[in-house]
C-alpha cells in the first residue's frame, strides 16, 4: 500500500474550495494588467464598478477547470521523456532563483558567479532522485537584466534535464522563450514537448501584477507549463489560520488558472505555490516551519480533489549553514511531500528562506530525496506468504545473505543511501578520516563535478544558444559572456 | 499613579479607546496638550521603541501601540500650535523600479511612521526620479530603497547617483534594505546606510535624519 497524508479530508476540502469562488465571485482580482483584464472580461468575467476588481463567476471559473489538462509530461534536452505529472509520481527538482550561494570551500554566503553556476548544472546532472533543474541561482557577474535569462542559457549548456524557471521581466519572457525553441528546433515542437515549467506568481491578496499575469498569458500560449507560486503569509498578508489561508492560496491559484486557460484552453499548469507562515519575531518567512509545511500538504490535497497536477516548495531549510537545522527541516519537508503525493517537489539545496543556494546541501538533499521515494514505495508483501518455506531455510542455513529470496528482492525493499548519509561503524569511520557530513558533502560534489559529461546537444545548438544569449547581453550592455570552462 | 503614566501604560497595552478616554479625562481634568503628549504618548513610544529594539516585544505589539498612541494624539492636535506637533522628520520610501516586493517596505514604512516620521509611501516599482522629485516636494531628509530581486539591485545606485547629479547628497541621505542587498552593497553604491529589518531601519533612518544638513 501506498502511504499518503491527508490534512483535510473531503468535506474540509470542500468547503475551502467554495469558499475560495466565493471570494473571486464578490472580491474578485486586482489586476494591473489591463490586456490581461480585457482578455477575462471578453470571457465573461465582471469589473466591479466601485472598486475595479475583476470577478470570476462560476462559469468562467467551471469552463477554465474543465480545460486545465490532468496530466502533462515533460521532455529533456535531447526530448526523452522524464516527467507525466498526474499519474502519481513524485518527482523533485532543486530550489530556485537563490539571491545568493553557500560558498563549500569557506562557508561564507557570496554572490554567485558564473563558475558557481557551472558546477551546479553539473552536479545536479548526476543525481538521479532529482528529475530536473532548476535555475538554482542567479549569478551575479552578468548585467541583471539578463541574469534570469542567463541561468537558463547555462542549464542548457551544462545539462540534459528539463527545467524549472522563470522570468523577472516581460521582456526576459522572449529570450528565454527562444533559448527554448532553438533546443526543439520550432515552437510547435517545443509545445509538443515542454522542456520547461514557469513560475508566475500572484501577489497576496487576490492581485496579479502586470509582469507575472503577462507571464502566465505567454507562457500559456506558447504551450509552457506554468506553476502557480501563491504566497500566503499566514497572520500577515493572508489570515493566521491555516484555513484560512488555503482559501486566499486557493482562490489565488484559480484564478491564475483561469487566466492561463482563457489564454489557451488546455495549457499545461501545475497546482501549486510557496506559502509560509510569517514569524513575528524576526519579521521572516520561514520555509522549514511545519505549519508553513501543512499549508503546502493541504494545498495539494486541494488541487488533487481537482484532479491537477501539483507543485510545492518543500524541502528547503532556513538555516545559514548545511547544519542539523538544515537536514531536520529539509528531511521533514521532502518526507511530508512525498507522502502528500506532491507531483513536482522544489526545494533540495535551499538555504535561508529561499535566498542562498548550497552544492553541499544539494547532495544531502538528494539521498533524503531517495528515502523518500523508497517510503511512497511503501510495503507489500513479495513472495512473504506463505512464510513457513523461508523460515526453514533460514533455519537451516544460519543466514539468509544468499538466499534466492534475498537476492530478487534486496534490491526492491532496502534503498542503501550514499556517500553522503554515514552508515560506517566508529573505527572504520575513524580509519577513513572522521569526515563530517559537510566534508563528504564537498567530496560528493567535488566527484559529480568531475564525472560530469557534456550534454548530447549538437554543436550547432549550442552556438545558437551562445549567439541568442550573447545578443541579449549585448543588449544589456555587456560585449562578451564571462568565460566558462568546458 | 498619575493620569499620564496611566496614559502611558495604556499605549504600551496598545487599548486605543482606553488610551482616548484618558487623554480626555486628562483634558478635562485641566491638564496641559503639551504635557499630556510628551509625559503621556511620547513617552510611552518612547518604552514601546525601547522594547522593541531590545527584541522583547515584536511588530505586531509596536503596531497596536502606535495605533494607540494616534488615538490619542487625534483628540490633542487640534489643542496645539502647529508646531507643537512633533515629527522626527520625512522620509521618501519605495520599492525601487522593476520591483514588486512591498511587503518589507511596507513594515519599515509602518515602523517609521510609528516612531513618528512622516512617510511618503510611493508604493513599488518607482522609478529613480520619483524618489528624487518626492524628496524634494515633501522636504524629506531621507529616502528608503527596497530591492528583494538581483535585477532590480542596480536601480538603487542609480537613485544614489541621481542625488548627486541634482547636488542633493548633503541634503537627502539615502538608506537601502530588502533581502537581494547588504551593508557592503550599501558601501558600494555610496547609500549611507543599510537596514535589515524593520527595527534597525528606524534606528538608522533616525540616525540620518539627525545628521545635520
Ligand atoms: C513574498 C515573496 C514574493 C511575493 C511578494 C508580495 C509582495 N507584495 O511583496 C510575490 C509572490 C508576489 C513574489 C513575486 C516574485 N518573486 Co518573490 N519572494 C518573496 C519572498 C518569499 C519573501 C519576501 C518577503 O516579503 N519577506 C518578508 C519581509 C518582511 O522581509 P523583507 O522583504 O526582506 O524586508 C525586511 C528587510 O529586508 C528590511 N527591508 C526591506 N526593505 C527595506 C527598505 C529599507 C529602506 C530598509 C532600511 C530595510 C528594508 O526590513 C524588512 C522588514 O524586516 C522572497 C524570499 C526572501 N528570502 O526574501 C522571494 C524572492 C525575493 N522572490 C523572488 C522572485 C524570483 C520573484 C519573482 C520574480 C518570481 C516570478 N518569476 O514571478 C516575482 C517578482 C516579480 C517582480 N518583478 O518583482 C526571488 C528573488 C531571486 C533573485 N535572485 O532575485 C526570492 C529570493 C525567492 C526565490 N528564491 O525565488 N515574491
């Protein structure tokens, strides 16, 4: 049996749900895109006189459920199939766009560079629980308005997974669009395979901004999958109850859902967000607290009665350093996660609310990953019953290491982790240097790095690549791209 | 206890009709605006601040007591001069150009004008001459920059810049917070001062509108 978590339950469910359409029904949106609010109201939705907020009734609301697809998949680089979101799988990528990186030779927490950039996409190449990128970072020595558009650019030179992102700006929206469509060869290939998911987030309350709603219309009709990024604050910018915030994150998300089918009916979308509770003390938005935790589970329960395909920020920590604090909140989000059956699952690496990006981290994260999808295995019988036959030959034979029975199944049942999580005894531990987490940490990376091998892009890709980025950056003002080693 | 230390613990409690219905006992009692300002709401803010610089008591706390403190300054503005009415000064603050983030913004704004400042809140996304021409309009002394986006980063030096261009750098200082920046970011552009939370903004704010022009 599969273990799954339920928060909330179908009559909970339910009435958050409707509570929710109530309020984009009566309150309604405040949108500060006005193309956008043309396209709702050519649909049917209702500009409230007094106030100007934009309404979505229930038929507006029904027409957009009814064409949100249930499942959508995602390609790789080389257009392999590596995601079906929808049919019950959990997958992780990292966390996303850190302002800054945990630098694993000194500790220090730096602005990331290019060679930061580099190693990431190369590390994250080889870590097989963590199904995609993500543009992890935003490296600080290109001019900023073309550092998201960038990482994107070196995701793709570096790796062969597909991509979580997002733009900052309207205009970064075309480049990254096009890095896109030159690794498919057309845009109707790219729609035909999506290589990437987009975050576009509304603003709480119940506002979508002129860049992030002209995101998800873009995206939408460029057939890119679009996560929804909600953000509650809990008893700040969204009511202190967990209820209560998963109406304003529910209605939140359905309305950028509507946007998105308004804008393409049947465009790929992933019922998501990154809620958080708001810690009054120290004025934060912590990632690792557990009610922040049991919004994201709730969340998901909520788009799963929908039938959607879901996302959550879990498996982050806010700690400044890779220290117990960060494996404890991490391994509690990732777990939670899986269990609640999040679809896509963004957070591995994340440091400091979501602010500062650790290599190191990554790779903890990444064998707490695999725990976990050995846990959502969960347990069943194989070849158990009856149990009399193995137990005489356990008996006769003192041991059951090369027992037929051992041999088809250790594989299936046991999940052995490494090199990260130490299962050594003291004296061998001893013997092979007394490394701390952190030092085998940096070994793992340090051999991911090395292991490395070049994407199978062609070579004529990349130099289209190179030529589309390097255009940009022109326009930005800067002459060269920083230098890259192979 | 006397009906203005009264009035003072009150504010602290944040009870705003409690701290109303004092301050007009205390008008009806005779007592003097001026007085029932300073030894009563002033000087309650004053504990309030206190405590919340020392961390023992949190925003939302500040926010009850200032709200207090308004209730009660409502019923007295009328009784002074004009100028009886004090202001530690202005402030121009924003989110800078690009930058949708308002939410830190927002509490430090709130928290400034707890501590009595007078804040021109010229919302998100704010281009650097709006922060310079609202400076100049309002007679501030000192702007607030947010930026939470590495993109948008670069748009504080260049606000940094306008000032100087206008010859305004003695005349308006300008402070920088929000998580993408830090003191040596400050530094860097040539901001004088950097905050990073809503505490010590009002601390460094307060200590810029103190330097003398
Ligand atoms: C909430 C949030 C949002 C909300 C913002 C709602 C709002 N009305 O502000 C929403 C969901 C809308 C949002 C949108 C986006 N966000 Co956002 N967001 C956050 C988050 C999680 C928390 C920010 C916050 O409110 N914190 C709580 C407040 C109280 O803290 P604060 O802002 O830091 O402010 C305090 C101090 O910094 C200081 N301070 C702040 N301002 C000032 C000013 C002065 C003068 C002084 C002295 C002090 C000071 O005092 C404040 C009080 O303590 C941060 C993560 C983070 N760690 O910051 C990401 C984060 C900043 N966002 C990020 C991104 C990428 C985006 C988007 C681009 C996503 C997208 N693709 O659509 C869009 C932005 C679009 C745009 N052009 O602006 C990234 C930035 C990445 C980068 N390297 O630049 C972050 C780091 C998260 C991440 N890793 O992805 N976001």
């Amino acid at each position: 049996m599969r273990p799954s978590l339920t928060l909330l339950g179908t009559d909970l469910v339910r009435r958050i749900l409707a509570e929710a359409r109530d309020l984009l029904d009566t309150i309604g949106l405040d949108i500060h895109n006005p193309a956008v609010q043309d396209m709702l109201l050519a649909e049917g939705a209702r500009v409230d006189p007094s106030t100007a907020r934009v309404r979505l009734g229930a038929a507006l609301l029904d027409r957009a459920l009814a064409s949100a697809p249930r499942t959508f998949r995602l390609h790789d680089a080389l257009g392999r199939e590596t995601h079906h979101f929808g049919s019950g799988t959990v997958s992780f990528t990292p966390g996303s766009a850190a302002i800054n990186v945990l630098d694993g030779e000194t500790g220090a927490i730096r602005a990331p560079l290019t060679a930061d950039y580099v190693r990431y996409a190369k590390v994250v190449g080889g870590l097989r629980h963590i199904a995609s990128q993500s543009t992890a970072f935003i490296p600080a020595d290109v001019p900023s308005a073309v550092s998201d558009s960038y990482r994107l650019f070196l995701s793709l030179l570096y790796g062969e997974k597909p991509i979580v992102t997002g733009a900052f700006t309207i205009e970064a929206f075309e480049v990254m669009r096009d890095l896109l469509v030159i690794v498919r060869g057309s845009e109707a290939a790219l729609r035909e395979r999506p290589l990437a998911v987009f975050s576009c987030c509304p603003t709480a309350p119940l506002k979508w901004s002129d860049v992030t709603s002209q995101n998800v219309v873009d995206c939408a009709r460029s057939g890119i999958p679009v996560e929804f990024i909600s953000m509650p604050l809990a008893g700040f910018m969204s009511p202190v109850t967990i209820v209560g915030s998963l109406v304003q994150q529910t209605a939140e998300t359905l309305s950028g859902l509507v946007i998105s089918q308004v804008a393409s009916p049947g465009a790929p979308i992933l019922w998501g967000g990154s809620p958080a509770i708001f810690d009054i003390r120290y004025e934060t938005t912590p990632m690792g607290a557990v009610e922040t935790m049991m919004i994201d589970c709730a969340f998901t329960e909520i788009g799963h009665s929908l039938g959607l395909p879901t996302q959550a920020y879990m498996g982050l920590s806010d700690a400044k350093a890779l220290d117990a604090q960060a494996g404890l909140e991490s391994g509690l989000g990732v777990v939670l996660a899986a269990l609640s059956g999040v679809d896509n699952v963004s957070g591995p690496g994340m440091l400091d609310f979501e602010s500062c990006y650790s290599l190191e981290k990554l790779v903890v994260d990444h064998e707490i990953c695999g725990m976990a999808q050995r846990l959502i295995r969960g347990i069943e019988p194989r070849d158990d019953f009856p149990a009399r036959p193995l137990f005489e030959e356990l008996i006769r034979e003192k041991h059951l290491l090369i027992a037929k029975h051992t041999r088809r199944h250790l594989r299936d049942e046991i999940a052995f982790p490494g090199p990260v999580i130490d299962r050594a005894n003291q004296a061998r531990w001893a013997d092979e240097g007394r490394l701390t987490l952190g030092a085998r940490a940096r070994r793992e990376v340090e051999r991911l790095v090395a292991a490395w091998e070049p994407p199978r892009l062609g070579d004529d890709v990349k130099a289209q690549l190179d030529r589309r980025m390097a255009s940009a950056a022109r326009r930005a003002g800067m002459d060269a791209l920083p230098k890259r080693d192979a | 206890m006397s009906i203005l230390s009264d009035i003072a613990a009150s504010l602290q409690r944040g009870e705003d009709d409690e701290v109303a219905s004092l301050v007009r006992q205390a008008l009806d009692d005779g007592q003097d605006a001026v007085a029932i300002l300073h030894g009563g709401l002033i000087a309650g803010m004053g504990v309030v601040g206190e405590q919340f610089r020392e961390r023992e008591i949190f925003l939302p706390d500040v926010l009850l007591a200032a709200r207090a403190m308004y209730a009660g300054l409502a019923l007295l503005k009328p009784l002074l001069a004009k100028d009886g009415v004090p202001t530690a000064g202005t402030v121009v603050i924003g989110s800078v150009r690009g930058d949708l983030h308002d939410i830190g913004k927002n509490l430090v704004g709130i928290m400034l004008a707890g501590a009595g400042f007078d804040v021109v809140d010229l919302g998100s996304d704010v281009a650097p001459e709006r922060f310079v021409d609202a400076a100049c309009d309002h007679g501030a002394s000192v702007i607030g920059l947010s930026a939470l986006l590495t993109t948008t980063m670069p748009v504080m030096k260049d606000v940094v810049e306008l000032v100087r261009a206008r010859g305004l750098q003695d005349r308006i200082k300008i402070i920088v917070g929000g998580a993408a920046v830090s003191d040596a970011w400050a530094r860097q552009i040539g901001a004088d001062a950097y905050g990073y939370d809503a505490a010590s903004a009002v601390e460094r704010v307060r200590a810029l509108a103190r330097t003398p022009a």
